[in-house]
C-alpha cells in the first residue's frame, strides 16, 4: 500500500485527527461543560467523521469511543487510520508514556489503511526502549500490509535543565525517522510562533533531519497560526499536516455543533487543504 491511500491528488496530506481520548473529556470540562460522558466524547467524534472526514486525505480516530460509528460517516475516498497507542495519562493531565495497544492491534477493520502511534520522547532511562517500540509499531504495521505513521512528542526529562524543545524535536526527528515509518508526524517548530522568515529557517532546519516525507501536527500551536506554520513547514519541506485542535477545539462544547463544524472548521480545513496543495512537497519527492 502506498501513501496515496491518506493523500490528496496532488501527493499532499491534508489529514484529521480525532483520536484524542481523556485530553477530550478534559477540553469539554475546561469548555464548562462538566466531566462528559462517553456517549457525549462518541458523538463530538462521529460530528466531526460526518462533517470534516468528506474533506480530509486521511482521518485519525481511535478504536476505544465509536470506531464503529466514526467508520460510517467517513466516505472511501478518506483513508482511514486507526491510533494503535495505549496511553499512560492521568486525568486531566498530559500523556506521559506511551505503548502498542495490542489489542488494538488484533482484528484490524475494514477500510482501516494506516496504523498511528503516539510516543513520548525523553533523554531518560527508557530512550533505547522507546527506539525499539517505534520500530516494532512499524513492523506490525508492515506486517499487515498497512502504513506506519509515527508520531513522537518531546518532553523534558525529570531533572532535565535547559530544556530546548526544537532541538529535541530535531533530534528525535534525526533518531526515529531514520527507522523509516511511512510517514512522520512532527510538531510544529518553534510552536508556531515568529514570522515567516523565522518559522521558515526552523522548518528547513527540521527538513535536514529527516528521512522520508513528514507533516506536522496543530497541538501546541495557537489556532490562528496554524494555518501560515502549515505554509512555512511546507515550503521547507514538509507534505502536509495531520491536525485536530486547530480545526474544531473551538467548538467543543458547542450547542450548534454540526453547524459549527460545517461552516467554521470546515472552512479551514479548505483552507489548509489550499495550502497544502499549493506549498507542500508531494510524497513521493521526499
């Protein structure tokens, strides 16, 4: 299978994610909405498939909150990829470690075309070990005649001083995509921030550490500026982005929630799938 399966004709992702699990339980509560139930956080997801999946390349979701009903919104043009990481997250907090959710793995669906992970990286005790679990989720997932994306995020390791998140991002990036997953989602240099020139010599600066095609992710970045850090990062190098927050964290809550999403976030959704079309390196030149 090629990456065709999650891309747009024009070889660029245009891709969204709607895995996020206890993170989206506590976004509905910092919205005041109180602590959701699960039927509450499975019909936010099954709005978004319905509403944004027709205009994705590729959408994220996960097996644990109405895979079920995620699948059947979403048309066969939208390749579908499934999160295979079981998350170490405390309530209301960030993920802090991350492993292969096995069971996950067991009995991939239908229409499924590409597997996720999501791993935390630190210069800690377990760095070699989080090596091996990337190279095992890009086995199973060739193993299966599936893609691979490979997501890390850098933390600071506990004691760790003088913390410097775009040089970890680099170095994971030069460490982990030499393991060749089909695709690298990275985050975001510099959050986002800076002008143009700024944010263009920091995606260049991650381009020269990878090995095959990347795109980025929207956590972390403010909303308003995703849109011109997609246009840098693709100017330098990257194929696209695979984001959820930037599209719809507005709207959770939302009493007009499929209005919302039809006009608001699938407007920028259009707008970034412009951008990535006009900006971003096609994957197969990567």
């Amino acid at each position: 299978m090629s990456l065709d399966a999650i891309a747009r004709p024009s070889g660029a992702f245009a891709m969204v994610a709607m895995d996020q699990r206890e993170s989206l339980r506590h976004m509905f509560d910092l919205a005041g909405d109180g602590r959701p139930d699960d039927d509450a956080l499975i019909a936010f997801k099954v709005a978004v498939a319905a509403e944004l999946g027709p205009l994705a390349s590729g959408f994220l979701a996960d097996r644990q909150y109405g895979f079920e009903a995620v699948r059947a919104e979403l048309p066969a043009s939208t390749g579908l990829i499934l999160a295979v990481d079981a998350l170490e997250q405390a309530s209301g907090g960030p993920v802090e470690d991350t492993s292969l959710d096995e069971s996950a793995l067991e009995g991939i669906p239908d229409q499924v075309v590409a597997l996720k992970l999501l791993l935390i990286w630190r210069r800690d005790d377990r760095r070699e070990a989080r090596v091996q679990l990337a190279a095992r989720f890009i086995e199973a997932a060739r193993e299966r005649g599936l893609l691979s994306v490979l997501e890390p995020v850098v933390r600071a390791a506990p004691g760790e001083t003088g913390f410097d998140a775009d040089e970890a991002i680099r170095e994971a990036a030069r460490e982990l995509s030499a393991l060749h997953p089909d695709l690298y989602k990275a985050q975001v240099p510099l959050a986002g921030m800076g002008d143009e020139r700024a944010q263009r010599t920091a995606s260049a600066a991650l381009e020269d550490c990878m090995t095959g095609p990347w795109v980025v992710l929207s956590q972390g970045v403010e909303r308003e500026r995703f849109a011109d850090a997609v246009r840098a990062a693709c100017l330098e190098g990257a194929s696209g982005f695979l984001a959820g927050r930037a599209l719809w964290s507005d709207l959770v809550g939302s009493r007009a929630l499929r209005d919302d999403l039809r006009t608001r976030a699938a407007d920028r959704l259009r707008v970034l799938c412009d951008i990535v079309d006009e900006s971003a390196r096609p994957w197969r030149d990567a």
